[in-house]
C-alpha cells in the first residue's frame, strides 16, 4: 500500500479519501515535519499551493530526494499549473470536490517514469 504524506489545511482531510491501495497521513501546510519523517515510509507527498507551498517544497526536496513531490488546488486553472510548475513540483493535482482527486490520479503521478526520480514531466 502507498502512503502519501499531505502537507494542506484541514478542508483537505474531507476532500482526499484513499482507497485498497492508497493512504495519506496529514499534516499542516506550514509544517517543518518533512525533515524529521521517515523517508523510506512515504511514497510521495502532496503539498497544498498556499503561502508555505516553496518552503515545505524545498524542505521535502531537501529531506526527501527522489521522491514524487505534487501541489494540490481547489481550482484548475493555467495559474495554479504555472505556479507549480515554477515552484518545482513533479506534479499538479486538483480536488475540487469530496474524492478528488481520487486514488487512481494520485497512484498514477506516484509512479516512477524514467529516471531516478525528481523532476520529470508529469502533468
């Protein structure tokens, strides 16, 4: 099973439900925690494009190399894809509504493409 750790305020916890495959450990959007996490525990990280998005960025890049990093919005649009895209992440994911984004979207950025991970083109 994938663990996800989510780095987003609480309205996220309601949104972003695992599944047989799937599961996320929250934790707040200003948090620090990523460099005292055990690496090898989690699959990946989303983390909420909100005021502390570039810093719990480079915090997860810093402690967690290789791993598949993605932002989270409540809104797709081309600013918050720009926005993630300049910040560095691996990835953009929207969860407008309870569900999203669903498992499967999450699994599937989660999966290694190429290289050793990091940065690639998964949009």
């Amino acid at each position: 099973m994938a663990r996800v750790a989510v780095f987003a305020g609480p309205g996220w916890r309601k949104k972003l439900r695992g599944g047989a495959r799937l599961t996320y450990e929250f934790f707040p959007g200003t948090s620090t925690a990523p460099a005292k996490l055990p690496r090898r525990r989690f699959a990946g990280a989303l983390v909420e494009l909100g005021r502390h998005a570039s810093a719990v960025q480079g915090v997860l890049r810093h402690a967690w190399p290789g791993k598949p990093l993605g932002s989270l919005s409540a809104q797709a649009d081309a600013r918050s894809r720009e926005r993630s895209r300049r910040l560095g992440f691996d990835f953009h994911l929207v969860g407008g509504a309870a569900g999203e984004p669903t498992p499967a979207a999450v699994l599937a950025k989660l999966k290694p493409r190429g290289g050793a991970g990091g940065r690639d083109s998964r949009r």
